[in-house]
C-alpha cells in the first residue's frame, strides 16, 4: 500500500474507532457517523461520499455494528443483505436529505465485536 492508502486507511480507522466507542453507551444515529466522518473529510470535498461508504462499508464489513431502525420494540436491525447494498441504500438516502438526517433516517449498533474492539 502506498502512502496515501496507508493514510487512507489511518483515517477510516479512525472514525471506525470513534463511533464503535460512541456505540458502547447506546445506539449511535446515522448523524454522528456523518460528524465523526465529517471531521476527517469536510462535507464539501469530493471525496466525502466515497470517504463515508468505506467507513460504513468497514463497520459492516467486520462485524462492528448493524443498521436498523428505532421501532416499537427500541433498535430493530436490518435483515442480512450484502454489505454493499446496504452501504448503497445509506449513502443513497443521506444524499437524498442533503446529509442532514436529523436523527430521521437510521441507528447503528455495536455487535459483540464492535463492544469487544472498542473496549
């Protein structure tokens, strides 16, 4: 890997460490994944969606947190589906309320193995 992937890859295990400890307490709004991606790569950069997708991609990737929504029975998960598509779905959704969901759109939650690395 070059220099600019290692640094690539610094940066998404950065905001993956952020928001698995974020997780830790409670269930973490799509919100705080958006911030936490935010201070890395500024909304406004080019390489701010792509930048995200790997974030959320590498969560679910490893086994760190779900995706779900708040329902009547508190975080309910999404069903298994490929990770891209899921990552897909998301971008495609936030992109659609201009990245400000304001808590509307989707939760996440750490998994046993997201407590255990962010622990």
């Amino acid at each position: 890997m070059d220099e600019s992937g290692t640094q690539a890859a610094n940066e998404v295990e950065r905001v993956v460490a952020e928001t698995i400890e974020d997780g830790l307490d409670d269930w973490v709004p799509l919100d705080w994944l958006i911030t936490n991606t935010a201070r890395v790569v500024p909304e406004d950069s080019d390489r701010f969606t792509g930048f995200f997708a790997s974030v959320l991609g590498y969560l679910l990737r490893e086994g760190l947190m779900v995706v779900g929504e708040i329902g009547n029975t508190g975080f309910e998960p999404w069903p298994p589906a490929a990770v891209e598509d899921t990552v897909d779905r998301v971008v495609r959704d936030c992109q659609a309320v201009n990245w400000t969901p304001r808590l509307g759109l989707y939760w996440l939650a750490n998994t046993p193995e997201g407590d255990r690395r962010a622990g």
